[in-house]
C-alpha cells in the first residue's frame, strides 16, 4: 500500500511537471500603447524576445517598452527590428538602450529619401546606439534567428518576396478588383518598411510597419505569397493601407490597429476588415475620436465615433491623452502551437480565447 501511494505521488509529479512545461510552450506577444507609434514585443518559448519598432521619442515610449518588457520578464532585447525611418517607429531607441540592453538591431539600411535635419539627427542618435551592438541589414527572404520561431523577413527597403512562404501561392482572385491610390510623399520611407512573418507552429502573425496601399500588391498578386494569418497588426496603422485585395486574401482572425486616439483606424480600413472572411475580431490600442478628414491621406470623410471603433472591452484606452499619472494599458496575447491564442486587454483583463483554425 506505502509503495503503491509512492509511485501514485510520483505519477502526479510528472504529470503536473509536464503541464506546467507544456503552458510555458507559448509565443507571448505585447502589442505596446505608443501613442499611435509602433511598438510590439515577441517572446519565444525560450525567452529569447523580438522587438518590432520603438515608438515615438522621449521617456515616455522608451518607459512603456521597458514595463512590459519587465512584465514579460525580459533582461534584454535580443532583436530590434526598426520598420523604418519614421520618428514614430524608432524614436526611443536612445533612451530605451540606457533602460533595456539591446543585441542585435536589424533595419533596410539608412534613410534614401527624406533627409531633413530632424530625420537625420534622428537616424545619427539611433546608429550612435546601434553601433555599440550586432547590426542586421536584412533583405526579403532572410531569416531572423529568434530561438523557438520562425522569423523571415518578406519586405524590406522597397522590396519583397517574389517566392511563396510555405503553404501559399495560390492565385488572388482579387486582384482584378485592386484600385490603385494616389499616396503622398511620407509613402515613399513607408513604403521601405522592413516587414516579417513570424510562425509559432500553427499560428501566424505578420507585421509590416507602415507598408503602404501599393507596396502591398506585390505580396499578394498575381499570387498570394503570404498565405493566411491568425494575427494582422494593420498596416500603417489603419491609414491609407490595406486595401481590401491584401487583406481579404490573407483572411485574418484577428486584427490590431496600433492606433492612436486621432490617428489611424480609418473609416475605410475599418469596414474593410470587418467584411474580411474569417474575422473575427477588431481589437485597438486606442479608442478613435471623431476628427475631420485628412485629405493627404486620401480620405474624404469625417473618421472615428462610435461607428468607427470596436466594442469598448476590444480597446485597450479609452482616454484621449494621457496624464503623467494616468496609466497606459497594451493588449497581450498568448499564442500556441497549434493555432489556438488568447487576447488580453491590460485595461480591464477582459480576456478571450481563439481556437485552432479549422
């Protein structure tokens, strides 16, 4: 009877040994509030991280990436990839390097068209900082050697894959349907973002900075080289991006916009995603107020309100702008490797699971 009580103990404590290393086989992903900058955090399995963007100038971003960094127990930022050479995207790199150690930076290579003074200071303060460590210049189709995931780089400095990423490449029916945009002169560094794929066994998610409208054509016709997706973070933050021929072939579960309360989610890129097949959900950094219409992004009428965002318990802020003392929420989600995630918003820990796709 004692033995027989000995291995039934024992058998317990492998089973909940086993359990618990099975929960710790997740991706956890931080989609960081950056004031309608960009910033999401990638954890694989093995603790090894992947920073996608840095957000705007200042302490303010750089602390917000540091927190969650520290919640997700990162002592170091093994890669940095900075889409490209918008303040917004890489801004806090100075200050976040004296916060969070950084590895390896990965970017396209320096700024080729707008060369301001501010630009320019901007790039000089981030090299400063990249040079004290390993640096990537990467090119579509390289890979990104994240311990525990797969990474592979599908645009960069105006370029993109041109064979198909594994399970894809059927032919785009809608393509025929694509209305070519007129975009403005901030399109041409937005279209050189460096953007990546990252697999976690069955699950997909794909980030692609600020590509724009035109750029993304490429990607998905005459054939659809992506495949499709369990998590799009949206492109250029919902701003003259992701026509309904890109994102309806790549079938997102769920999408992100890494908005801001005045900038992003627009009226067209909204309603876009919501009669995308297979959707889901909508979730968003901020709640969107109204504002006019921006005509240099091609939009004709009044954005944002209460038709133009998701339900309240999708968005992780819902205040305009924050106080020093009033605190910033992220929206965190745990992915599997079978396909199955779940998406948590930091505001109100409302949490909601996904399960494979079929």
């Amino acid at each position: 009877m004692r033995v027989t009580s000995v291995l039934f103990v024992a058998v317990l404590f492998v089973a909940a040994a086993t359990l618990g290393g099975h929960r710790q086989q997740s991706l956890e992903i931080y989609s960081i509030d950056v004031e309608g900058g960009n910033a999401v955090l990638f954890v694989s399995p093995t603790g090894e991280s992947l920073l996608f963007d840095a957000g705007n100038p200042g302490v303010r971003d750089a602390g917000q990436i540091a927190a969650a960094a520290q919640q997700a127990g990162v002592k170091q930022i093994n890669y940095l990839v900075i889409s490209h050479w918008h303040n917004d995207h890489f801004g806090s790199v100075p200050v976040l390097s004296a916060k969070v150690p950084i590895r390896n930076f990965v970017d396209h290579g320096p700024p080729m068209i707008e060369t301001s003074e501010n630009a320019l200071a901007g790039y000089k303060a981030y090299t400063a900082v990249r040079d004290t460590g390993h640096y990537m210049r990467v090119k579509p189709g390289d890979k990104i050697p994240i311990k525990g995931l797969d990474v592979q780089v599908v645009t960069s400095d105006g370029a993109a894959i041109t064979s198909p990423l594994q399970g894809s490449g059927a032919p785009n029916p809608l393509c025929r349907e694509f209305k070519p945009m007129v975009e403005n002169a901030a399109a041409a560094e937005d279209g050189r973002s460096t953007g990546i794929v990252v697999r976690f066994g069955r699950f997909r998610a794909i980030e692609l900075g600020d590509l724009t409208w035109t750029k993304e054509y490429a990607l998905v016709c005459p054939n659809n080289l992506l495949g499709t997706f369990d998590l799009y973070f949206t492109d250029r933050h919902g701003i003259a991006a992701g026509s309904p021929t890109f994102v309806h072939a790549l079938k997102p579960r769920v999408a992100i916009f890494d908005n801001g309360a005045r900038k992003g989610a627009s009226r067209e890129a909204f309603f876009t995603l919501k009669s995308s097949p297979g959707l889901e959900d909508i979730w968003q950094l901020h709640y969107g107020v109204p504002r006019p219409a921006r005509e240099a992004f091609g939009e004709t009428t009044d954005q944002g309100g209460k038709d133009l965002n998701a339900p309240e318990e999708f968005i992780a802020n819902l205040v305009e702008e924050h106080t020093p003392t009033d605190a910033a929420h992220n929206l965190e989600i745990s992915a599997r490797e079978d396909g199955s995630f779940s998406l948590t918003n930091q505001r109100t820990r409302y949490n909601k699971e996904y399960r494979p796709r079929q």
